[in-house]
C-alpha cells in the first residue's frame, strides 16, 4: 500500500483541498480522504494522469533533422518529410528501437502522461524479410516498457500496400508489411509477449489507414481486436483523401461510417480534413478523435476541429506521434490556440462548468484511458492510480487556486512543474525525474550516435 497527501486535488467531484489518496497493491486507488492530515508522500497538486493515446517511437531519434528543404526543391509537405523518414529506418536495428523506445517513455513520465499507446508499424528487417521471431521489435517495445515502467497499449499495425490501387511496398515500407495471415500471427506472438508486463498493459490492433489496408482485412483487424483498442489513421492529408475518393467511391470518414461499425474502442487518428457533417457523423459514433497537435503543426496535416467535435458530443485523446517534441502542456496548448486562431476566438475549448485548461485535462483523460483501453482517467476509487502532480510552488501556479492551476500550468507553465508521476500505481517520477533516467539516457545516447549523421 502506498499513500500520497496533496494539498489540493482534483477529485471527480471537482477540487479538494488536503487530500489523502490510498494506492492498493493492485496498482489502483483504494481510498481518497479528504480534509486528511498529511502522511505519506506530499505533493503540491495532484491530477489524474491521461495516456500518451499515439506514438511511433523511433521517430524521437530524428526529432529536429528534418527542418531543411529537400534536395529536390519545390514545396516540402508531408509527403516529402515521409520520403526522409523512410530513408531514416534503413539504419535502425533491434537494439536501437528498444533505447529509443524506453527514452520516449521516460520522457513521457516525465512530461505527466501515464501510459503510451504504441502504433507499431516497424516490423521487419531493412530488406523487408521478417526476423527470425516474427515479433522480434514488438518484443523490443515491450522490453523498453520493462525498463520504464510506463504502461502500455502496444497495437501491432496491419501494413498491406502502398496506396489504394494495391502497389508494392517500396524502400523503408518494406519493414512494415504483412498479409493479415502473417500479421495475425505477429499479433498473437505480441500479445504473447506482452503478458509478461504488468495487468494493466494491452495489445490492440491498428490496421494502417484506408490507404495501406484492404477494405475486407480492415473488418478482420476489428474482430482480431475484440474488446482491446482498434486504432486507424484517417484523413489526416488532402492527397490521402483525393485518393481514396479516387479508388473507393467516397471520403475517407464517410466511407468509414458507411462500412465499419465504430464505438468507443475505436481510436482514428488525426482526422483533421474532414467537412462539417462528418465532424457530427465521426463524434456520433462514440469513436474517440486522436489528435496529435504538435505532430500536426509540424507536418502540416490542418486543424482539427475541435469546436464542433465537442458541440456533437464527441471523445478526443492526446498523442505525440513523432515525438519531435514530448509535452503534454504543449499537446494541450496548441490544440486550443488553433481553434483560436482559425476561429479568431478565446476560451474556444472551454465548457459552461469548466475553464479551457480544465476541461482539455478531463477530455484528455477520459479519452486517453478509452483509446488506450485503462481503466484508469480519473481520482476515483476502483480507478488504476494514474497520476501526476505539479510544483504547487512554482511561480506560475503560487497563490493560484481551483481551475487556474490548470490553466497556467498549460497556459503560462513548463512540463518542468510535473514533479511526480505514478502509472498503474508505479511511482516512476520523483523531484521531476525518472528512478531509471542515468541509465535509459545513456542507451539512448548510444543507439543514436551512429545514427544521426546519416540523415
């Protein structure tokens, strides 16, 4: 049994002043006391912590090296960042996907997410033949786990082609491709491994995108997943949504709607190009929206909107997808400054009972746990203990009280105030730093050292 005191809380019931919180040895919370003397381990502010809902985990190894223009002149996008990335996996092997994977973990803990969901499409050796154990890098994204402690939602990708018109995979895809007999046994021996981490942790399944996935295999994924998370990208460019207009007959949301049976297990990742009625079609659905707003700006996907999504009811969570940049307040951040910006508003994610940073914190959460399939997402009894707690003594949140300490910790504040984090019970953060952090960044530092000069 653990015990943690805060000063203040926020409890389901809204904010509580000296709190008393009571981890069982299951990794959930057993008691909350209010009004309690302090015992245990003081904290400043204590929150639920939500999951890290998308991450490719070795793209942290090229976060920055991919600000130049390309060579062949012309308007760099997407597309052409993608052509660099796909030249960056030529280089990686086992051992350094595992390094990279524990230090954006770590990272993640630090910044006060309590979990990573892990879209794992990085299957096979640099000629695209399968290592000897089909699974072999999804048992390095489980092993970094290990190393973290961070819990984990590992979704094997389903990977089939290289556009809708069935073209063969070509240079760094060919690590990513599976039939779905192959990817279902890669799926099972997955899941295999991932039974020897902690009961909180789960394999779901992500078929690739509507682009990369056979439409009769993308129903199979979802029967695959069961009761676990189904996560997908979709409509996340123009050109993607041109060409499955072009090959399936409509828009990647609608043909969606129309073809799979959506609830709140299924996760569609970015949806930042989508018209208004299928903004209310996709929120309707009970899907949860996973958006990934620096990953977004940084690839100039578009903006997701986010105004209209929640006046339909619908669920989001938070991811970082490349990793160019590992902060949960940034996440939260740039999703509400560019409703703003496109919209020419304030305050434009905030709800009639909660303020902007507070309300971001509780779509976060509760999305967060449904995409990564946690029964986790609030400071309740029963609920796995994932929590963060900030600096109640940095400047930015001194003398502030209630929502505000929310709003300026996302607003005005660092991830440098996150001072502890606890996933599943585990206490992985302590004074703002990770109980592995010497170790994880020294293999860190040695995986990418070959690496980056080769970009």
């Amino acid at each position: 049994m653990q015990e943690i005191w805060a000063k203040t809380a926020l409890l389901e019931s809204g904010w509580v002043d000296s709190v008393r919180l009571t981890i069982a040895d299951d990794g959930r919370i057993a008691l909350i006391e209010p009004n309690a003397a302090p015992s245990g381990h003081a904290v400043g502010v204590l929150l639920p912590a939500p999951a890290n809902a998308h991450s490719h985990a070795f793209q942290r190894a090229m976060a920055g090296l991919s600000e130049a223009r390309s060579p062949e002149g012309g308007s760099d996008s997407f597309w052409t960042w993608r052509k660099l990335m796909y030249g960056f996996l030529d280089q990686l092997d086992p051992e350094q996907v595992q390094a990279i994977a524990a230090f954006v973990q770590m990272e993640m803990a630090e910044a006060g997410y309590a979990a990573n969901v892990e879209f794992h499409y990085l299957h096979h050796q640099a000629d695209g033949q399968p290592y000897d154990q089909l699974s072999e890098m999804a048992g390095r994204i489980v092993a970094a786990s290990q190393t973290s402690g961070l819990g984990l939602t590992l979704l094997p990708v389903l990977y089939e082609f290289g556009g809708c018109d069935g073209r063969a995979l070509q240079g760094g895809q060919r690590r990513f491709g599976n039939d779905f007999e192959r990817f279902a046994r890669l799926h099972q021996e997955a899941s295999a491994l991932a039974a020897a981490l902690p009961q909180d942790c789960r394999t779901g399944v992500a078929p690739h995108s509507l682009r990369a996935v056979r439409p009769d295999d993308l129903a199979r994924t979802k029967a695959l997943a069961g009761d676990n998370p189904w996560h997908m990208h979709l409509a996340e460019q123009i050109p993607e949504v041109e060409e499955v207009q072009a090959y399936l007959g409509a828009r990647p949301v609608a043909w969606l709607l129309d073809n799979m049976a959506l609830d709140s297990r299924s996760c569609l990742i970015h949806c930042t190009q989508m018209q208004p009625h299928e903004t209310r079609g996709l929120a309707e659905s009970g899907a949860i929206a996973g958006l990934c707003p620096l990953t977004e700006s940084s690839l100039g996907d578009g903006i997701f909107d986010g105004v209209n999504w929640l006046a339909a009811g619908g669920q989001l969570a938070l991811g970082s997808d490349s990793n160019i940049r590992i902060s949960l307040s940034e996440e939260l951040r740039t999703l509400e400054y560019s409703q703003r910006l496109r919209d020419h508003s304030r305050a434009a994610l905030a709800s009639p009972s909660r303020s902007t940073g507070r309300n971001l914190w509780h779509l976060a959460c509760a999305g967060g746990a449904l995409a990564a399939g946690r029964d986790a997402g609030a400071l309740a009894v029963g609920c796995l203990a994932d929590l963060v707690a900030l600096d109640a003594e940095a400047p930015d949140l001194a003398a502030v009280v209630g929502d505000s300490l929310i709003d300026s910790f996302i607003f005005a504040g660092h991830d440098g105030m996150v001072t502890d984090l606890w996933s599943a019970g585990r206490h992985l953060v302590s004074q703002g730093r990770h109980k592995n952090r010497d170790a994880i960044t020294a293999a860190y530092l040695k995986a990418v050292a070959s690496l980056r000069g080769k970009l």
